[in-house]
C-alpha cells in the first residue's frame, strides 16, 4: 500500500470521542485500539527495529535507538484523536477520505492524521534501507490530545517521568507554512511556535429558584449572567508584547512597505500604535492579548420551566504574564458582582515559555527539513495560541518546536475542527520530504 492509500485508511478511522463518553467508555476506545494496530501493519520493518509500549487506549510509545546513547533523545510527539464531525454539514463523509481535485477530505486530515502518519511512513523508508538515526528517537502518539491529553499525554509524561527519561528536544504539531494570513504579506511564511499560550475555560454560574415560568421572579439568572458577561466582553485583557511576538514582528517588518512595515520593525518605541496597527484581526491579535472565547450557553432543559442555574463557559487563552490565577481573579473583578459564580471547567495550564537558547539544538535541524522539502520558505519563530499535547513535557525537555510542515491558506487552515476538513495530496507529499530528513538529521 502506498502513502496515500496508507494516510486514507488511517482517516477512515473514526478515532473520535463521543461527547459523553468517559475515560474507559468501550465505545470511544475500540477505533484508538484499532487505530494502534493499524500501526504494526502498515509498517512492519519500523515495528521490527523499534521498541514499542502500550500504555493505553491514548498512549502508545516507541524507540527507535541511535548510535550515541550519550546524547539526550529526540521526542517526537502526534495524537491520533479527532473531533467529532456534524456529518449533516459536510459535503463529503468525514470518514470517507474522499480525492477531489487533488484534495482528501476527512476528519484529521490536518489535525493531525497527516503527520502521524507521515511519521510513520518516513520512519517506515529509512528503517528499510538500513538506516539507525546518531541518537535514540522517542515516539509518544496520544489518543485524547482533543480532551486535555489527561488519559494520554498526562499519563505517557508520569511513565517518562518513572524512567527519568529527559529529551533534548521535542516537536509536535503546531503552526502552518502561512500564506495570506497578514495584512501586507503574500508570500508564505513558515511559523515555527517555540512558546504556547495557557488554557483556561470557566463557568460562570448564577443561581436561582427554580420553578414554572408562568410566574417568574423579578430578577432572572439569565438576565444576571447577561450582565456579567457584557461587563467581561467590556473589559479584555490588555495588550501584551511577549519576546517572541516582538521578534516575529522584527523579522517580517522587511516583507511590509511603508509606515506599517516600519511600525512593526520598532514595535515597542511605538506601543499603542503597534497595538492598533497588529490587532486588525483576530489572527494578530491573539498574538497581543490573552483572548475571551464565550463559547456555551446553558439555562433551563424546557421551555416553559425556569432553571435553577444560568451558565455560560468562557475559554481563555492566556498569554504570559497571565496564569490560570491571576486571569480568575481578572474575570472576578471585571463581572464584580457577587450574585456571579466563576469556577474552573476542565483542566487550565499556565502559558509555556519559550527557552532562550532554542535555536541551539532543534532549530537548525527543522530548517534544513524544511529547506529540503518548500525551498526558499523563510522560517520564523512563533507563539502557538492554541494548545497541544507537548504543554505537558515542558519541565522534561530544552526547547519545544510546534510546527505543521504544511502551506495552508485561511480556508485551509479554517477547516481544522470545521467542516470540509482537507489536505492536499501536494502538501502529504512534502510533509514526507520533510519528516524523512528531519528524522534523517537527528
């Protein structure tokens, strides 16, 4: 079976959780086991050479060991869940891997079936030709990074943590190869994120009497979190220019003309004219701030039945300073109101710095894959204000690169947990390029 036919199998898997499902639920378990032994059989040779354990439904590990067991390994990290598709919405099966016009359409095209599997399939095409990487190679796949990474990554990190196994670096999924994603630059960009903002999601809860709603009491919870939450979207948190955002901006200033391109070159002298230039968009602006996503709404299960409790949840993605604790305590003070309740939902994580030496070790490696496989591309770092499985290793490794070795416009890049999610069969093939002589270097 060739690559394609390999990446399509592995798509029409439907590694997905059902939204009620816990932990141990058979049901949501049986495709990441499946999906586990999809593994060993479309790549025997790499299951020969490499060591392999099984951990979990969500956790599956392997070493592929080096020349040089003095060196530090190399971690390389992939999750092989995906979110839950509306199928009704989508014009093709989510689980079909459809081609159309040089595209594969599917739940986890992007996020992140390609890379995994690419991973794999490099992997796969060097161990055939004999090849044994200068340093041990560490694979952990996870099967709830879409959940937290609680069952997968959290537990993958502890069995690390017991063998007080460190790594020299680590690289996981992450930003794209952007092309039209800012304002005055066309050419494409590959953004390779060496920091990761924070996550938080609160409930904001207010209480009251339940009962029928032909005799409603004067002041409705609804009408109180309303309230609360127009005092939130009032007050956002405010603008932030971390290190590497500034850098980012320096480097790119040269790709824009005039007084912009400028501005961005000096962005801290400028200060708020940088600030009103950067956030003309959600994109940029998510880079300056962290943001407030009002993402549910709750109230009562009927109609005509008053609820005992209003609540909606916010998701906060938290750019340093910021942490899970002092952004509670920013929310509380923006609602003021005592009626409200804020609580954490889920699990938080405070931002993951940068490290300062990052382009000692693991940059020049990522570079050179890169230049292999989209020549001419310049690489620039970035901060990732999404969230990914590699948060959990942060106290266990150098530096962390989170990179996606994919060219993706704003549609393309807007399919990822939408609907019509889709790679290109161009993009599968120069992901290979690059993961076969990334692992090729290490």
């Amino acid at each position: 079976m060739d690559f394609i036919a390999k990446f399509r199998e592995a798509v029409k898997i439907p590694t997905w959780w059902p939204p009620e499902a816990p932990g141990g639920d058979a049901r949501a378990e049986a495709p990441l086991l499946r999906f586990q032994e999809f593994l060993i059989e479309q790549f025997p040779i790499f299951h020969k050479i490499a060591q392999r354990w099984v951990l979990s439904p969500y956790s599956v590990v392997y070493k592929l060991p080096g020349n040089n067991n003095a060196d530090e390994p190399v971690l390389l990290l992939a999750h092989y869940d995906v979110v839950p598709a509306e199928t009704e919405k989508w014009k093709f099966d989510p689980f079909g891997a459809e081609i159309k016009d040089g595209f594969i359409y599917g739940r986890g095209t992007l996020d992140m079936k390609s890379i995994l599997i690419s991973i794999m399939e490099a992997a796969e095409n060097l161990c055939a030709k004999g090849w044994k990487p200068k340093q041990d190679i560490w694979f952990a796949f996870g099967g709830d990074e879409e959940r937290a990474g609680i069952l997968g990554a959290m537990e993958t990190v502890r069995w690390f943590e017991k063998k007080g196994q460190r790594f020299a670096w680590i690289f996981d999924e992450g930003t794209p190869i952007a092309e039209n994603h800012i304002k005055g630059i066309n050419a494409p960009i590959a953004l390779v994120s060496v920091e990761e903002k924070g996550y938080l999601s609160l409930n904001i809860t207010v209480a009251q009497e339940p009962g029928h709603a032909s005799r409603p009491p004067k002041i409705q919870a609804a009408a109180v979190l309303g309230h609360a939450l127009c005092r939130i979207a009032k007050k956002p948190f405010p603008y932030t220019l971390v290190p590497t955002v500034e850098a980012f901006f320096k480097q790119i200033a040269p790709l824009i003309s005039g007084v912009q391109g400028f501005v961005m070159r000096h962005a801290r002298a400028f200060g708020p004219v940088f600030f009103k230039l950067a956030a003309g968009n959600p994109s940029t602006e998510s880079m300056l701030r962290t943001t407030i996503a009002m993402t549910q709404l709750e109230g009562s299960a009927a109609d005509n039945v008053m609820p005992s409790q209003a609540r909606a949840v916010i998701n906060l993605r938290l750019l340093q300073p910021w942490t899970v604790e002092t952004a509670i305590d920013f929310i509380r003070k923006a609602i003021n109101d005592e009626r409200v309740q804020v609580s954490v939902y889920g699990l938080g994580s405070d931002p993951v710095a940068a490290n300062s030496n990052y382009k000692n070790q693991g940059w020049p490696e990522i570079q050179a894959a890169l230049e292999a496989a989209w020549p001419d591309i310049p690489m620039m770092p970035f901060l990732m204000v999404a969230t990914t499985d590699s948060r959990h290793y942060e106290k266990y490794t150098g530096s962390i690169f989170r990179f996606s070795p994919y060219k993706l416009d704003p549609k393309e890049l807007g399919g990822i947990h939408g609907h019509d999610e889709r790679i290109s069969e161009e993009n599968l093939r120069r992901g290979l390029i690059f993961y076969t002589n990334l692992l090729e270097s290490i």
